[in-house]
C-alpha cells in the first residue's frame, strides 16, 4: 500500500504508458494528491525516440552510481548511504556548473 507521507514533496508524476492503470485517473488526485500524466509515444512511430520527461529517474541514477561508494552497498546505515547520495548529486552538478560559458565582462575601451 501507498502511504501519501512516502510522497511528501511530489505533485506531478511522469510515467511511460506501461503505468496506465486505475492509479491514473482523477482519484490519483484525490486520494494522493498527485497529478499522473503518461507520456505516450507519437502515433506511427518505429525505433527507439527519446520523450519528453522519460529515463530522467534512469539518467539520474545512473550520474549517481558513477561515483564509487554509490555503485555498492558500502554504507552500514542508511543514512550513510542517504549521505553519500548527496555527495554524488553535489559533486555532479558543481561538475556541470564549472561547464557553463562564464560572463566576460566587456572592455570598456572596445565600442559596442
């Protein structure tokens, strides 16, 4: 059973056409206070093609278990693990924030 204090937090849910169930409808609303909208593939469409909101919990973890004491059970606790998660979230998008074009500031000599 689906206890709603598991999704504190959550209010829209993507999920692939698989999912589609009674779970799906307006008493998904009313009963968990989630909105469930499937991502359907377009109509006439062969081969793999990537959708809309679909493999970001796949993709996530994935950039997650790239780091060593992620790929394992290495962690006696729980909350050990919980800790090296965000780490490994941490590491991950100050990784991608060193990435971004910095802001050059303009010479004030050179004319615009």
């Amino acid at each position: 059973m689906l206890h709603t204090a598991s999704l504190r937090g959550l209010r829209h849910v993507w999920a692939d056409q698989g999912y589609e169930g009674p779970l799906t409808g307006r008493d998904t609303k009313t009963i968990l206070g989630l909105t469930v909208e499937i991502v359907y593939r377009q109509p006439g469409q062969k081969g793999f093609q990537v959708l809309p909101r679909r493999w970001v919990i796949e993709r996530t973890l994935a950039w997650i278990s790239r780091r060593r004491r992620c790929a394992r059970d290495y962690e006696r606790l729980p909350q050990h693990h919980a800790t090296m998660v965000h780490w490994a979230a941490i590491i991950h998008m100050t990784r991608r924030l060193a990435r971004l074009p910095q802001h050059q500031p303009q010479d004030p000599k050179q004319p615009l």
